[in-house]
C-alpha cells in the first residue's frame, strides 16, 4: 500500500510541473484559386456583313476573373490562323484582324497578354474584328468561319 502511495504522489507531483499558463489557438483560413473566362459575344459576331469592310468592328466583351497571387494570362488562338474559312470549300477564305483590350493580336501563331501582380480582378475587355469587305458574287455561297478560344491560367 506504501508503494501505491508513493506512486501516486508522484504521478500528481508531475502533472502539475507539466501544467501550463499560457495556450495557444492557430486560427487559418484558406482561399482558392480562382480563374475564370467568359466569352459575351456582340449579336453581329454570327451575321457579320462579309461583303461590307469592317474596321475594329466590336464582335465580343470578355470578363476575367483571377485571384492569383502571381498575376495571370490570357492567350488568344485562331483555329484558322486569322481566317474566316467557307464550311465547306476550304480553298474560299476571308483574312480579318482582331483587337483584344484595343491591341492587335497576332492570330496567325497565337498572342498571350500577361497581367502582373497580386490580387482580385475581374476586367471585361473588349474584343474588335477588322476585315475588307467581298462583294457577294466574288464568294462561294455558304458560311465563313474561324473559332477564336480565349484561356486564361495563372502566371
């Protein structure tokens, strides 16, 4: 019994020399990334006029959306490379030029634009064509087209 004793002095002798004063509470939160693109296009971007000259002609409104911490980029690409190409006979073309922000972009490699620095964005910017007008008896009948795709990643 005088062991048991002993023991459990001891036991309560060193709980209370561990016992603190002070505690701590980490309190953390975190946010996602967020990245995010829409394409509004203008009504006219699906009826253009193919046979009236167009100069920076506003075919699209695009909103981004980043919180990255580093910045982010947008990259313009043109499946025609700056084209308007018939649906079906391929060899009938229609060269055009667009502004993205009223900057040219380079759609025959495709053009990335960097925005730099931390923080919360959401930037509409608009998207302009340029093109010279066909007269109608100069083309094939039938529709033109090029798909333009806009992907924004964080830098």
């Amino acid at each position: 019994m005088k062991n048991f004793f002993m023991i459990a002095l001891a036991t309560m002798t060193m709980t209370s020399a561990f016992a603190a004063t002070t505690g701590t509470l980490l309190l953390k939160g975190s946010v996602p990334r967020l990245l995010d693109i829409t394409v509004t296009p203008a009504p006219i971007a699906s009826t253009l006029p193919l046979n009236t000259t167009q100069a920076n002609t506003a075919v699209a409104v695009i909103n981004e959306k980043s919180n990255s911490n580093t910045g982010y980029n947008v990259s313009i690409s043109s499946a025609n490379l700056g084209q308007l190409v018939h649906d079906t006979v391929g060899t009938s073309v229609i060269n055009y030029s667009l502004r993205y922000n009223g900057g040219s972009v380079n759609l025959a490699t495709g053009q990335t634009f960097t925005y730099s620095g931390a923080g919360a964005n959401n930037n509409n910017r608009n998207v302009d064509i340029s093109y010279t007008g066909i007269a109608h008896d100069l083309l094939i009948e039938g529709d033109y087209s090029d798909t333009v795709t806009f992907t924004i990643a964080a830098n």
